[in-house]
C-alpha cells in the first residue's frame, strides 16, 4: 500500500519543481540568475533520481531518505546566494520542493520521522532567511507548521495504510487457510471417515480381536470427525483457543463439549490447563478401562475459565489419593493439581465409590 504514497510524493516533486522555476522567471531570475538555474538544475536531476529510486524497494531506506534530505539543505541553504534582496518578499528558491524531503521521511517513518525531517527544513528555511537580513520578529512561520502538519499527517496515514495491509494479508491467509480446510474435510470425508466407519462396522460384526479394533476405528472416527468440524479463531499473538486443544481429546469414549465462543487463554495457560486435562483423562483409562464414557466441559465465567472431567467409573474411595501421594503416586497431585495451582487456580475433586468421579479445574482468564 505504499506505492501509491511514493508516487504522490514524485507528483508533488514534479508540481513543486516547475513552480520553483516559475518562480525563477517571474522574479527575473533575482539577484544571480546563473546560481538560480544551476540550483533549479540540481533540483529537476534529483527529482528524477529520487522518482526512480523511490520506486525501488532496495533502494527505499534510510540512506536514501539521508541523501534526501542533505540535497534538499544544499539547494535551500543556496537561497541567500541567489535572491540577496529578494529574499524578504519571496519564498526560498526551493519554493514548496523543499517539503518532498519531509514528506519522503513521513511516508518511510510515520509520524515521529516526518515531525523531525520538518523541523531539520524548517530550521533551514528560518536560517537562509535570516542569513538574507531578515529580522528575527519577521520570521514567516506559516511555512514551519505547515510542513509540520504535512509531516505528521502523512507519516499517520502512511502508518495506518500499513497497518491495514498487515491486516488485510493476515484476512487474506485465514481465508485461504479456511478453503484449505474446507477441500481437505471434503475429501477425509469421502475416503478416511467412511473407511473408519467401515472398519468399525465390520469388526462389531466379526467380533473377537477384530472387535477391539473396530472400537479403535470408531473412536479415531469420532476424533477426526471433532476436529474437522472445529474451525479454529484467530487469536491475539501470545494467546490461544482452549477450546482447539480440548477438542483434540475427544473420542468414542470421551465427549467434549465447549462454548461457540472461543475461550482465549495465555498459550502457555492454555497448554497447561490442556495438559491437566489429558491427565485426567489417562487417569481414567488407568483405573477404570479405555471403554469408560467420559466428558469433558468448558466454560467461562467472571474471568475465570473452569473445565470439568467427568468419568462413569467406579470412583475413588475415601482417602486415596491421599495415600497415593504418600506413596510417591503423584498423579492427581502433580500432574493436575499442580499445574493448575501454578497456573493461580484450583481444583476440586468429587467422587465417591460407585458414582464416578468428577474434576473441576478453574484458572484466571488472565495471568
């Protein structure tokens, strides 16, 4: 998006060189014709070369835009050689060409860049006129804040065009991403999903071995289902959806359920509240067998996202988990309850024999 500022910027060199020299001729070339000319020269020359370089990506930087701004001293800083008297009732010999240097440096480097190349020409211009015999009370300033407002406006616009277009580009990826995702659920959904299906029919039909392994099928069905069906959100930089990483958990045996909207965590929140969760879940194969039904939800509520295991299995006694840490087993201990209490959250756990077992673990939205 900015090539169209680089090409008003050449507009404007162009426009601002042929008024200097209409300048130059009406005035009668002022006091040394010969040095308005050899100026007005040197102005058109770099103005080609700054058209072409400008348009360039190599060669756009910050030594160009130094060159910029140290011809367009040299050429203003000549004023008082060319004009002598006329300096008092007429403007620089640069006339408004002196401005493509500030508007050059906003473009490139937003509005602090454009504020400071206008304040460099603007001490030039105030300098060649009181080197011309200016008093310092008749100092004209209506030059020095336009080109500030030049500066800074143009260095703020050309700032937001490239946020725009960091914008766009990323729309742009999320789209093609999302077509990506959409061609290939259409073709797992025509050959892998149907063959897992397939497999899964067959082996409930033989039974035996074959059955154990259209179960397998089935839950491999069922988790490529959930995670064709997630359509991941895009999250802020340093964040991530819960919600993508539970969905990974699910299975034949193991339903996830998850809100519509997307439960933003830090990413390494996010990864370790995910990791809890899957211990529960081997917990639950663990002791109550890969078959067990288990669910896993959710939510968020007040700035505090809680997510819940819950298994059909047989439950834990009273006091088990206690012994269980005694011995060094430090499952629940370590791998769920501690990482949600480094996280700043708890957990509680419900069970009792006979009526399964639920794991309630809430941590802060943010750290």
């Amino acid at each position: 998006m900015e090539t169209p500022f680089w090409r008003t910027v050449a507009v404007f060199r162009v426009a601002s060189l042929v008024y200097a020299a209409a300048l130059l001729v009406r005035a009668g070339g002022y006091a040394s014709p010969a040095v308005g000319w050899l100026v007005i020269g040197v102005m058109a020359l770099w103005t080609a070369a700054t058209i072409f370089a400008y348009s360039v990506d190599e060669f756009r930087g910050w030594p160009l835009l130094t060159a910029d701004m140290l011809v367009t001293l040299g050429c203003l800083l000549a004023t008082p050689a060319v004009q002598g008297v006329y300096q008092e009732d007429s403007l620089p010999i640069t006339g408004t060409w002196m401005g493509g240097a500030v508007l050059a440096w906003g473009v490139h480097g937003g509005r602090r860049a454009g504020a400071a190349a206008a304040a460099i020409v603007s001490l030039g211009d105030l300098w060649t006129r009181g080197a011309g015999g200016m008093e310092f009370e008749k100092l004209p300033i209506n030059g020095t804040v336009l080109l500030f407002l030049a500066g800074v406006l143009v260095g703020h616009v050309a700032q937001l065009a490239r946020k725009a277009e960091a914008h766009m580009q990323k729309a742009v990826e999320l789209e093609a991403a999302g077509r990506e995702r959409e061609r290939l659920a259409r073709g797992i959904h025509d050959s892998v999903l149907q063959v897992l299906a397939l497999v899964q029919r067959r082996g409930q039909e033989i039974g035996g071995e074959a059955a154990e392994l259209g179960r397998l099928a089935g839950e491999q069905e069922a988790a490529l289902r959930e995670l064709v069906r997630l359509r991941p959100e895009p999250s802020p930089a340093g964040a991530a959806d819960l919600r993508t990483l539970l969905q990974g958990y699910g299975s034949g045996s193991v339903t996830v359920s998850v809100p519509a909207t997307p439960l933003t965590l830090p990413a390494a929140t996010a990864r370790e509240l995910a990791a809890a969760v899957g211990a529960a879940l081997d917990n639950v194969v663990r002791h109550c067998g890969p078959q067990t039904p288990a669910w896993v939800f959710a939510e968020s509520d007040d700035g505090v996202v809680t997510v819940t295991v819950r298994d059909e299995g047989p439950g834990i006694p009273e006091g088990r988990l206690d012994r269980a840490a005694a011995d060094g087993r430090l499952g629940v201990a370590q791998s769920i309850r501690g990482r949600v209490e480094d996280l700043g959250g708890t957990v509680t756990v419900i069970s009792a024999p006979g009526s399964g077992t639920e794991i309630e673990m809430s941590v802060p939205a943010s750290p």
